[in-house]
C-alpha cells in the first residue's frame, strides 16, 4: 500500500470561509478601534473597580489589555466618577468607554474628559430625550461616538405598558426611536445594543434590528449569569447572528474577572473563523479505549503552553482509534497508549517516548515549531480577520 502525504490542518493560512457575507454596516471609531464596515469584530469588557478609584481601575484595565480586550467600558453612577474620567482616559491603554446612567450631565463629562465613546440607556437617564440635542453637539464637536444600550431590565416604561414586556419588538423600537432623535440633529456617529438575557429573545432582536438600520451593533447577553451558563449562552447567542454576518463587536457578560469575557469572547470569534486561531488544543473526551489520563495530559499541556500566540494546533490523544489520525493532521500531537505516546510534527511520528515524557517532549516540540511559525510572521503580530 503507498504511501499517504501528511495532511496538516494548522495555520498559518487563511482562516475557515466564514459561514456567511459580514452585514453592511456604518463604520465608526472609537479612539484607536474601528468599529462596523470591514473592520474586525472587536472584543470589550468592562471594569468591575469603582471609577473612582484610579489606581484600582487603571490596574485592571492592564490586565484585561494583556488578556486581549480592545476596548473598555467603565461605570460613571457618581461625580467623583466622571471626576476620575479624564485620568483614566488619559492613561488607559486602550479606547475606554464612559458607561452612563440616570444623569445626563455625566454624559456631558465624559465626553468633556476625552472618553472615547459614550453609553447611554436612554430607559432610564431622566429626561433623556430632552437633552438629545445638547448631547449631539457636545459628541459631533468632539468626535465622540454615542452607543446608544437598551436591556429588557431598563426598557423605557411606555414601551413595557405598549408591548407588555421586554420584546425583541420592544427593543428594537427603543433603539431606532433614540437614534431617530439623534439623527434629527445630525448625528450619525452611533453604535447600538438591544440585548437580553434570553439569548433566543436577544437573537430575534438583533436580526430585526440589523434589518432595520445600518448601524454598527454590539452583541451582548446581558447578566448571562456565572461563568459556565453565560459562556453557553453567550456562545449560541453570538454564534447564531455571526454565523449571519451580524455584529461588529461583542462583550461576553459574566460573573467572573472581566479576563474571563475576554478569553470566551476571542475563543468565540476564532471557532468562527473570525479571528485568527492562536493556540488550540484538540484532545479526546477519554472513553474505556483510552490507556492513559487525558485529562490530565490536556490540562498539563494547556498549562505548559499558556500565553503561547502563535496559531498552533496541538493535538492530545488517548487511544489508538482516532489518536494516530488526529495526532497526524495537526501541527503537534501524541497518541497514547501502552505506557508511551508517538510524537507527531506536521503529519510525521518523530519520536515515541515514555508516558512521563510527554508532556515534557509536547512543550519542546511546541516551542521549536513556535519559533519558526514566529520567524515566518505568523506570532503576536498577526492581524485579526477582515471579512467583507
């Protein structure tokens, strides 16, 4: 029998074809990230410090930008919040949100402190609609974007009594009737959110809503609940309506570390093809066949490997069944069993070493491929995926 060349299936290379054409939407900025048109789905997150605690905000805005966030967003209920807005602005390192509720003169401050765009609810800022046309001059004379946020848990009153409850319906009038009031004025320089915690309800609104305008639009599944269940949700909800072509930057709602919404966040846009793949462990759910601990193995590997962003794929395999096939067409991989794994590289068994070597062998393996991918330009550098 001849024979069979190596197959790899790893990158670099272009990314899977995306399931569906990216909807035409208004490209605006916010700071340095553009958002809507062809530009990449971005990924946000937001603070959980009080604002007004400097220190404390700017430090966990560093660590959500070595996690990967492209823009934040921080709360402002307070004035000796929006006081602190200019300094963290200033000092942030990426594009940073002013996240405004119930008061309108906040929105005034943030933009006067050089944030890079505003959120207003306008379901519950007190006389929102009033102060439409202040606002839009204050952002069109300072280039600073509006994203205009209605959540069924502060939807305006008089569409609760006119829809009964929080509709996609509901929500999607909210949103086009706010920006309409801009719009009176204007201004164009709108991103808009309709999100639910339902992530059926929060599906339909959102494809009505791209229907219906041709504003960029942030996906969101608001209070998606603790890690587990807000990672399911988040991922079917955000993965139906990008699978459509809809959505031009995404915040994963947890309760967890706002780190945690980024690695869920970009895990989501890579599955999709829309972000380019950096590490991936592939590795087997384990069965009776497997003859050693896979568990174990995997976690040890992604323990090792971690931080690694070159586009790699790893594969952990226990058995003799689909190890040596899946071991085979990735960039790296073992197959197990019998005490010892065969070491694979690009489709080629390089060595076969002990069962306590493995993972050993695995992270040496890595960093020697890491290294070249690295030299060829396929490292940290790598831009995110345009889709048009």
């Amino acid at each position: 029998m001849g024979s069979v060349d190596p197959v790899s299936l790893g990158l670099p290379g272009l990314p899977p074809r995306p399931l569906a054409k990216r909807r035409t939407s208004r490209r605006i900025q916010v700071g340095s990230v553009p958002v809507g048109g062809d530009a990449p789905v971005s990924v946000q997150s937001m603070t959980t410090t009080v604002t007004a605690d400097i220190g404390a905000t700017l430090q966990q805005i560093a660590e959500l930008t070595a996690s990967g966030c492209q823009i934040v967003r921080v709360a402002c209920p307070s004035q000796d919040d929006a006081d602190a807005l200019p300094v963290i602005a200033k000092k942030s390192q990426i594009p940073v949100i002013a996240d405004i509720h119930f008061q309108p003169k906040y929105v005034f401050a943030a933009i006067d402190a050089g944030c890079a765009a505003v959120r207003v609810n306008p379901g519950n800022i007190r006389q929102f609609d009033d102060k439409v046309r202040e606002i839009a001059k204050a952002a069109s004379d300072a280039g600073t974007p509006i994203r205009i946020g209605v959540n069924a848990g502060s939807l305006d009153r008089r569409l609760l009594e006119k829809h009964g409850k929080a509709t996609p319906e509901a929500l999607v009038e909210s949103a086009l009737w706010e920006a309409s009031l801009f719009e009176e004025h204007g201004f164009r320089d709108i991103k808009i959110s309709v999100k639910h915690n339902d992530p059926v309800v929060m599906v339909n609104a959102y494809r009505q809503l791209a229907a219906q305008c041709d504003y960029p639009l942030h996906l969101g599944v608001t209070e998606a609940g603790p890690a587990f269940q807000g990672t399911i949700k988040s991922a079917v909800a955000f993965g139906a309506l990008l699978s459509e072509g809809i959505g031009d930057t995404i915040r994963v709602s947890l309760s967890a570390p706002p780190a945690e919404e980024i690695k869920v966040g970009m895990q989501i846009l890579e599955s999709l093809g829309l972000r380019r793949r950096r590490l991936e462990i592939v590795s087997c759910p384990s069965c009776g066949r497997a003859q050693v601990d896979v568990y174990k193995l995997a976690d040890q590997v992604t323990a090792g490997l971690e931080g690694m962003e070159v586009p790699l794929r790893v594969a952990v395999m226990g058995c003799v069944v689909n190890g040596p096939g899946e071991a085979r067409e990735a960039d790296l991989g073992v197959a197990s069993g019998n005490g010892k794994g065969q070491i694979f590289v690009k489709g080629e068994v390089i060595k076969t070493v002990p069962e306590s070597k493995i993972v050993e062998t695995l992270i040496e393996e890595a960093m020697k491929i890491a290294e070249t991918m690295e030299a060829a330009g396929a490292g940290s550098g790598t831009p995110d995926v345009t889709v048009s």
